[in-house]
C-alpha cells in the first residue's frame, strides 16, 4: 500500500472529510532520500508534513522524526497540527483481519516531543545550531528553509543527523531571495522538487486570492503566491541585513515588562479597514532597539483600544 493511501485511510477513520490533493499524494508517495517543496502560501505545505510524520511513525516502529523551523514559534504551531491530528484519532478503533485495533497510539508526550507507544518519535526542535547537534533522525523537516537567517549553520549542524541512520531530508518554504540553503536546494540536481501552486489547492477561493492581491505588494505577491525567488535588487534592505535584526524570543504581556533601559512606545491607529498596531521598544543599548511587546487590533472598539493605551502608557511611561 502507498503512503498516500495509507495517509488518507488515517483521514477517513478520523472522519474529517478531506481528500488528499493530488501534489499531496504525490509528496506522500515520494521515496527519495532528498526533497524540497517550493509552495505558495497556505496550499496546506504544514498539515501534509504532519500528516506524513503521523503516518510514517505509526507504520515503522522507532522511527525518529525531527521538525526544525525558522523560529520556535513556528516549530510549535507545525507541531500543534501534529496533535490535533492525533487527538482526533485517539478514541478510534480500526478492524484489520477480524481484530478491532485502538488508534490511541502516543505513550507519551510533552511540549516538543511525543513518543508512541511503538516507540517511534516526533521532536519539535528551536532554530539553533548547537540545540540540534547530538540528534539521528530517520526523517529531518526544514520548514520555511528560505526565512532561516543562518540557514548555512544549520546545513552543517543538520546533515549529520540523517547520516547515521541514512535518513531523509525535506527543506519546505516558499522562497526568499536568490540565496541560502533554500534556493541552492531547489536549483541543485540532488533534490526531487516539489512545485506547489496555490492553484493545486482548490480549498484557496478566488476570494481569499483578492484578498491577498489587494493587500499585498506586487512583490510581496509574486513572492509569496507565485513562488518567485526575487532579486536582492528588488530591496530597499539587503536580506543579510534584515537577518541580522531577527532574533527568536517571546513577547510578553506589558503588565510583565520590567526595563532597565529606555522605553519607547510607537502606535499606528487604524479607524476603519486597518488594524491598530502597538509595538513597545527597549533601548537595549546606544545602537540597539529590541521589540519587547506588540499587540494588533482588529475589528476593536475605538473606546476600548484609547483605554488600553491609557494603560500601557501609565504603566510603561517612554
């Protein structure tokens, strides 16, 4: 039986209506050691990724799959969809060859990892280099490859861990700028590619795709939807330069916020259509701004929103 069959007799026992897409069932049924998946934005890149990690750990006993994105908040949202998949399958029951099998299948589980009970794994790993070394794996996920900004230290850090145990990598993202991991994977003859157009996922409407016109940028759009690797010409801020800004924590709420630095509160009001942005920054140091808060509203009451600026200002005063 192929993996796609087996992903989607999963998905009907859980009865949750979907039917693979045809790009999905050949991802699924693609046994090379190497794959890269270049995708427009939410053609379902991330549920097929959990779903093959699902499939493959509950059909090969101790098998080891590792998923790393760009940023641990990303890592975890991939791994939410993990769960919720498995969720849906605990209370089921299967009858193969006149026996009735539970589909309760996680012996156990914690914030990045779960364990089956036939001892296969699912590990939800940070973007670090140095987090992920130590680690085999029969399956490595890069999701959103092309967003890491030190993308070339974790190709050194990552390979290794597929090498002991001849494992597979899959790099998954939609594209950035000429450069990178990413784009060297997907113009290299090592990889099999995986082109995934939002036109492939019938569940994108034509609304949603206007929606996404009228808000995007030209090249926000032919990036994000059209899967253009766009030139570093084409930015006012070289990619390097905006990766050097990015740096992986979480925000708090500003009732916790305890500065020994400066602290400057910038808001954009939006009345109407747009949404409120607030966003808090520290003075870190004399050249150094780090974000340590952010808050959008949408859809908001105007009263609501004055009196909840009210009291961030009074309780971070600039």
């Amino acid at each position: 039986m192929k993996t796609s069959e087996l992903a989607q007799l999963l998905l009907d026992i859980t009865e949750t209506n979907i039917k693979l897409y045809d790009w999905q069932r050949r991802w699924l049924d693609d046994t090379s050691r190497f794959r890269v998946m270049l995708k427009s934005r939410a053609v379902g890149g991330s549920f097929t990724i959990a779903l093959e990690s699902i499939t493959w750990s509950l059909i090969k006993p101790f098998h080891t799959t590792i998923l790393l994105s760009y940023s641990l908040r990303q890592s975890m949202e991939l791994f939410r969809k993990i769960k919720e998949q498995l969720s849906k399958m605990k209370n089921k029951r299967v009858k193969f060859g006149g026996e009735n099998y539970s589909l309760d299948v996680v012996g156990f589980e914690s914030r990045t990892e779960i364990v089956f009970r036939n001892g296969s794994r699912i590990i939800c790993l940070p973007n670090n280099p140095y987090t992920i070394r130590g680690y085999r794996a029969d399956h490595l996920y890069i999701d959103e490859a092309a967003m890491f900004k030190n993308d070339l230290e974790i190709k050194v850090a990552a390979i290794p861990i597929i090498a002991g145990k001849s494992g597979r990598l899959s790099l998954i993202s939609t594209p950035k700028s000429r450069r990178g991991w990413f784009y060297e994977a997907w113009t290299s003859n090592i990889y099999s590619k995986h082109r995934i157009h939002y036109t492939d996922s019938p569940h994108i409407t034509n609304e949603d795709l206007e929606g996404l016109r009228t808000t995007l940028s030209h090249l926000g759009w032919m990036q994000e939807m059209e899967m253009v690797f766009l030139e570093e010409s084409n930015s006012l801020f070289l990619t390097e330069l905006i990766f050097s800004c990015l740096e992986d924590y979480q925000y708090t709420d500003f009732t916790n916020i305890k500065p020994s630095n400066p602290l400057y509160i910038g808001i954009d009001l939006g009345r109407y259509r747009d949404s409120t942005v607030i966003v808090v920054l520290e003075k870190a140091c004399e050249d150094y701004l780090k974000i340590v808060f952010i808050k959008e509203f949408t859809d908001v009451d105007m009263t609501y929103q004055q009196d909840y600026i009210t009291k961030l200002i009074d309780a971070l005063p600039p």
